[in-house]
C-alpha cells in the first residue's frame, strides 16, 4: 500500500514527504537521501552562497534534488535563481517573501514553484503570483516562521487555495501520526526540517544534533537573538525557532542592548557555532524536536514516518465504531 495525493502525481514521487530546505543542514547527501527514498529533498541554498551551493549539487550526484532559496535574500542576489535554475531542479522552494519577481522565470523553465506561507493572505497572494504548490507552515516549526498554528492554518489555506494547487503542512510534523493528521486536515503531504536535523547525512555541528535529540519542546523559543548576533537583516514580521539556552536567554529581552555589543557578540557567537557550543550558538529545531531519534538516516526517516502513517490511517475507520 503507499499513499497517493495530488502532490505525489504533481511532482512524481512515490512519497508525500519532502526535506525542508534548511541552511546549513540541507545539503547534497540528505537531500539525494530523501530523494531516493520516494519523498523530495531540498537542498537549502539560504542566504545565496554560489560556491556552497555548486559544491551541495555536486554531492547530489545524479538524484534529483530540489532547491530552496529565501526570497527576500535572493531579491538582492538574483542572478543565483540562473545558477539553480541551469540545475535543472525537481523543484524550486521559496520561502519569506513575495515570489512574483522569479515565478515567471521559474515557470518558463518548467520547473514546479513550491512556496512557503505562514498566512492565508500569503497563500492567495502566493497563488496569483504563480505558486505550483503551497507550504502552509505553522509556529510550531524550526527555523523562520511566523506566528499562526499549524493545526489551524492548514485547513484554512487548503479552503483558500486547495481547489487550485495542492498545500502541503509544515511545523511541528515528525512522524506518521503527524502525516496521518496532516491529510485529514486536508494536506497533500508533509514538509519536515526538525526530524532530519540530528540525521547521519545532516550538515549540523555533531554537538548540535547530540542537543536535538536530548532536546524537548518545552524548551524552545522564537526569537530575534541569533539573526541581531549574526547581523542577518531580518525582515520583522519573521523570526527563528531554536532550543533556548544561556544566549539567548540573556539577550531575549534586550535586542537593543545586543544591537549595541554586536562587535564582541558576533565573534563569540561564530566562535561558539563552529565549536558547537550550544550554551551560546542556537540549535535550530522546531516543537517536534521531542520526536528526534538518534542514528536515523535520511531514508530511514522517510521509510518509517510513511509506514507509520499507513498504520493509522489503515486503522483509521475503525473509529467509526
Ligand atoms: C535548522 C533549520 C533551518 C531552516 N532553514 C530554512 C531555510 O533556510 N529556508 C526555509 O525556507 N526554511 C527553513 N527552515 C524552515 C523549514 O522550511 C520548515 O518550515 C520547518 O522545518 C518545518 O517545521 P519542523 O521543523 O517542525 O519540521 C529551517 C528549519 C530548520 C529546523
């Protein structure tokens, strides 16, 4: 038995599961891992670093990938949209800003458009712009996001723009009961990041993903700490799910207060990532970071969240008593 919805015809896979697109995780082998496993995998091309991108799609090899880009990111570096477009990616994936700049270049490719919405005003909006697919991604996630619920958020774009393109779910989704619930609220599959963040092919510091799975999501936050501390721009209306921890416990409530420390803040911060010092540098996963389990691999991942959901909606009717 396998699960088939309209975005496993659209894309042609096997599986309704995609790899979110997460910089610096996402790279050519997870991607490939879940690719070759029957979902999609993104490689997460973030802020637009040509080289490590080139080098990600070479690790791919010949399995067909996805590309994800932040759009309000790419706006100031466009050119990088023909570097992954001459790719010929299984998929272009935008997220955090408005697409109607690039959708008519990646539609005249003939490349299937997914973009990322926190809100339905964004979803429509996503739509008229040229959207082929839309990710309705609640709080719950790790990484940037906005502030609607995933529960919630996801029937309401599904009755926004369901009849025109398929929507997938995204926040707070790592394992078969949160695709089985996914698709009863109208999803036509998954997009995870948090579940594939301490995976043997992640790109994440070893000490990052050892914080993951011992990680719960009591303990997570959304904040602006990291991207003050990084000097990433941020446009206001999004900010970063991460595992809290002393840093961001004592610049929380004082982004002003870091603004003005940035020149020492910055170099501890780098320092910290690259050491994987977790007290300092975030660790960046979602609410579901309790349902991380360690040793998995990308593949094993997507195996087992589609079996598991197979189980529940096999024994679904059931209920029905
Ligand atoms: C470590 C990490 C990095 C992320 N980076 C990006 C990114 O660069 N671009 C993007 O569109 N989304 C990014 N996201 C958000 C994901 O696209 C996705 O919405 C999220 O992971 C889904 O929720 P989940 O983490 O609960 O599975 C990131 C998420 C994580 C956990």
């Amino acid at each position: 038995m396998s699960i088939k919805t309209a975005l496993t015809s659209l894309l042609d896979i096997e599986h309704p599961i995609l790899l979110a697109p997460m910089a610096g995780v996402s790279g050519g082998a997870l991607a490939s891992a879940v690719t070759n496993a029957g979902g999609l995998g993104v490689i997460g091309g973030g802020y637009g670093d040509r080289d490590w991108l080139t080098g990600e799609l070479l690790k791919a090899g010949n399995t067909q990938v996805g590309i994800g880009f932040i759009t309000w990111s790419l706006q100031k570096n466009p050119g990088l949209l023909d570097v992954a477009l001459a790719y010929r990616p299984k998929a272009m994936f935008l997220s955090f800003g408005d697409i109607d700049g690039f959708a008519p270049r990646i539609r005249q490719a003939e490349i299937p458009l997914i973009a990322q919405v926190q809100t339905v005003a964004q979803a429509r909006k996503a739509v008229a712009d040229g959207a082929d697919i839309i990710v309705a991604q609640g709080t719950e996630a790790g990484g940037h996001g906005g502030g609607r619920a995933t529960l919630p958020l996801v029937p309401a774009i599904v009755d926004a723009v369901g009849k025109q393109v398929p929507v997938i779910a995204a926040g707070g989704i790592a394992d078969g009961r949160g695709l089985a619930a996914a698709l009863m609220l109208g999803a036509s599959g998954v997009l995870c990041g948090s579940v594939f963040y301490a995976s043997e092919e992640s790109l994440a510091h070893p000490k990052s993903k050892e914080a993951a799975i011992a990680g719960s999501g009591d303990n997570t936050v959304r904040s602006s700490v990291i991207d003050v501390a990084r000097e990433i721009d941020w446009p206001a209306q999004w900010n970063i799910r991460t595992l809290k921890n002393t840093f961001i416990d004592q610049w929380h409530g004082d982004l002003d207060g870091l603004r003005r420390n940035v020149a020492t803040e910055m170099p501890r911060y780098v320092k910290a990532r690259d050491a994987g010092d977790v007290d300092v540098s975030a660790v960046i996963v979602g609410e579901a970071v309790d349902l991380i389990r360690r040793d998995e691999g990308g593949a094993a991942i997507v195996q087992r969240i589609v079996s598991e959901a197979e189980v529940h909606l096999r024994h679904a009717p059931q209920m029905l008593g």
